[in-house]
C-alpha cells in the first residue's frame, strides 16, 4: 500500500476516472446529511445546532487534514491515500451507529465528524495528482470529473439514505442500522477505487508541453505572505459559507418555509429537493469553472458573489410566496458553491503560477474548514434561538440570510482588491526555487 503501484504495459489511463469517482462518489455523502438531521434530533432530543455538529466537525477536519497530509499523500501514493480514505470514512459509520444504538451522541460526533472527516480529506485529494499525471493533455477534464464526483455524491446518499430510515425506522435503533449499512457499503465501493488506482510509468508532459514550473513561480511559504492570498482565502469562505448555510439544512428548511401553506413538503420531497441541490452542486462544478476560461477567475467571482447574495435576497423576501421560486434561486446558490470549489485551483495558478499550487491549495482549504462551522453555525443557532421566541416559518431564517447577504458583499469587496503578485515574491531562477522547497 505504501508504494505507489505502477501501471502494467497496455494499461487503459480510462480506468483511473473510475478509480477516483469510486472514492469521491462516495465520501460525497457528506453533502446528504441534512436528510438524518430530523430523525437524530427526534430520537436523540437534539436541536438543530447539535444535530448539525457532526457535519461541521467532518468539514474543519476535512481542510486541515488535506492541508497537513497533502505531502504524505504525494510521498506514499494514491493508493495509500485511498485506502487511508477507506479506512476512515468507513469507520466513521460503524462508530456512529454504535453511538445511535446506544444513544451516545457524542459517538456520532467522534465517528462521522472526527474519524470520518479525516477520511473525508485525504479522499478528496487522493487521487487529484495522478489524474493530472495520466492526462497531462487534458488535466482540467480530469480533475473536473474527480470533483464532480463529489459533488454529486449526495444524489445517490440523499435518496438511498431517505429510503432506508423510512424501512428501518426513524428511531435510534434505525438510525443505528442505516449507518451500519453505509459504513459497509461506502467500504466495497471505495475498494474498486483501491484496486482499480494505478500510476503511470512516465511523467513527461504529453506533446513537449510546458514545464511544471514555467512561468510564475511562487512558493507556499511565499504564497501565505501575500495579501492576494487572504483575499482569495475569504473569497473561498464566503462563497462556501452561503452554499453551506443552505446545503446542511436543506431538508428541514424547505419544510419549514413551506409547513403553513395549503401544501406542505413531505419528508420525501424534502430529501428530492436535497438531490437537486446535488445536482446543481455538481453541475456548477463544471459549467461555471468552464465558463471562467472565457470570462476570467475575477469576473466569475463576481457573477458568484455579486448574483449569490441576490439569490437570497429574493428567498428572504419571496421564498415563502412560491415554491418554484425558492428551489431556484437555492440551486443557483448551490451551483455557485460547487463551481468556486472548481474554479479555485484555477484562480491560485493565475496567481501564484503552478509550482507548488498544490500545497497552496492545501493551505487555501483552510476556508472551507471555517466556512464548514459558520454557514451550519449561523443557520442553525440563530433559527433555534427564533424558535425559542415563538417564531416559526421563514421567521426562522430571515436575520440567517441577511447575515449571508453581507458576508457575500464582503467577499465580492475582497475579490475586487485582487491583484497581480508582486515580482517581490516571485521565485526567479530554478536554484532559489530548489532552495525554498528544500527550506
């Protein structure tokens, strides 16, 4: 496991995407938590801040431990880091549904949030690397569809995990049942990516392509210096804040937008509408990372911000009036979410240059960690503290999406302040680039 394991002759590079779906597909599950969310705080008495903590803690675990096993990654191979993933996120199952059998939350929260979490972040950047290496033609198709993997994670957790409480039972002991069999399942899944993962034999750029470190070259080190790296650090955790705010409380949110009306949201409705946010999530992930090819990093930024924060303008103020009106405007938030995620790694190679644009990017996921606690923090606390006063309905969220309102305009500010790096922090001939990695 610890060797990387090299391609035989005749290998098909087509067995790699597989390879890398079977992981991100499934630790994509992440985004479906929103569909336990109302059976854990029933047979657990929790409130909506509680039963969001396991969510939150997998988030700030996933950024810091792809940010701090990003050489280990790179050292030991993919198919270390796959395995590791494995180990982790289906571990992180098996202790949960040993905490709702015995009804210790604080199982559920290690399980999924610690242990899972960690399996959460090495999966994400497993297989990143090697995809570049075996398509070095075409390295954004291949990478894209890695992150469309785990964007679209959910469409398959949301609905299988719906079905499988509504068998089982929304009490603790089906809870406990429906983890058990996630934990099994994701396991035999991610184990095709295991198997499958293979490394090829050269790393030469296909075509006499450009180098690795041609053009700009700043280092990590360097990179953490600059103030366009902060921008764009709050860029990220904005943008993932509102995304977030929404995706975690999808399900409960939309039934209680609409629990007054003459129709109200089933449970099954609610975990569909999960699924479509799914899909706006992955689709985003490639559409608009596409379209900033075209148009450029900042002025996609702009479009994500700028038109993100008059999404949920129009959910505070008409969201409640009409239905079709609420699920688009939330699937255009989400399809921004997804897209910033993929359009990032782009924004720092304008930047910074390619070299060492991993590890920055590691260093960048930090964002998704603090957005990972605010969006569910701001969206759970300040809706159990309406409640708590009587409120009910959109009442619940409207001082939420105000707060999200500004936080976009503040990340559409620090967008704007984006600008060049300065020749200062470049790294201007090959010996002091081999002198900061060694460093």
């Amino acid at each position: 496991m610890s060797s990387p394991p090299l391609a035989p002759v005749g290998w098909s590079r087509w067995l790699v995407p597989p390879a890398a779906l079977s992981i991100h597909l499934s630790i994509g599950q992440a985004y479906a938590w929103s569909v336990f969310k109302p059976p854990l705080e029933s047979a657990l008495h929790l409130d909506g801040t509680q039963s969001a903590l396991p969510f939150q803690l997998a988030i700030v675990m996933l950024g810091l431990s792809a940010a701090f096993a990003g050489t280990l990654v790179e050292r030991n191979g993919p198919r270390w880091a796959m395995t590791v993933a494995l180990v982790c996120f289906s571990s992180g199952f098996l202790i949960s549904a040993l905490g709702a059998r015995t009804q210790q939350y604080w199982l559920i929260v290690l399980g999924y949030g610690f242990v899972g979490g960690i399996g959460l972040g090495i999966g994400c950047i497993s297989p990143v690397s090697t995809l570049i290496k075996w398509f070095p033609d075409r390295p954004g198709a291949a990478t894209g569809i890695a992150i469309m993997g785990f964007g679209g994670g959910a469409l398959i957790a949301s609905p299988w995990s719906a079905q499988m409480l509504a068998s089982f039972g929304g009490d603790n002991d089906g809870i406990a049942l429906a983890f058990l069999v996630h934990g099994l399942a994701y396991a035999v899944f991610m184990t095709l990516g295991v198997l499958l993962i293979r490394v090829p034999r050269t790393e030469k750029p296909a075509g006499g392509g450009p180098g690795a470190v041609d053009g700009v070259r700043v280092s990590a080190r360097g990179a953490v210096r600059t103030p366009q790296f902060w921008c764009l650090w709050v860029v990220l955790c904005t943008n993932v804040t509102a995304g977030i705010g929404i995706l975690e409380k999808a399900a409960p949110m939309i039934t209680d937008f609409f629990a007054d009306s003459s129709t109200p949201v089933s449970a099954a409705a609610a975990a569909g509408f999960v699924a479509l946010l799914s899909a706006a999530n992955m689709a985003g992930r490639i559409g608009w990372s596409s379209t900033s090819d075209l148009i450029g990093r900042k002025n996609i930024y702009r479009l994500y911000l700028g038109v993100g924060a008059l999404m949920y303008l129009l959910i505070a103020v008409f969201g409640d009036s009409s239905k079709p009106l609420f699920v688009l405007c939330a699937l255009v938030v989400l399809s921004f979410y997804g897209g910033g995620f993929a359009t990032v790694p782009a924004y720092l190679k304008d930047l910074f240059g390619t070299y060492e644009v991993g590890a920055i990017h590691g260093r960048l996921l930090t964002a998704w960690s603090t957005a990972g606690v605010l969006g569910p923090l701001i969206v759970n606390w300040i809706a159990d503290r309406q409640k708590d006063a009587g409120k009910h309905g959109p009442a619940l969220y409207t001082l939420s999406f105000g707060i999200m309102i500004g936080l976009l305009v503040v990340g559409f500010a620090a967008n704007e302040l984006i600008r060049p790096v300065h020749v200062r922090h470049h790294l201007s001939a090959p010996k002091e680039a081999a002198d900061a990695q060694s460093a």
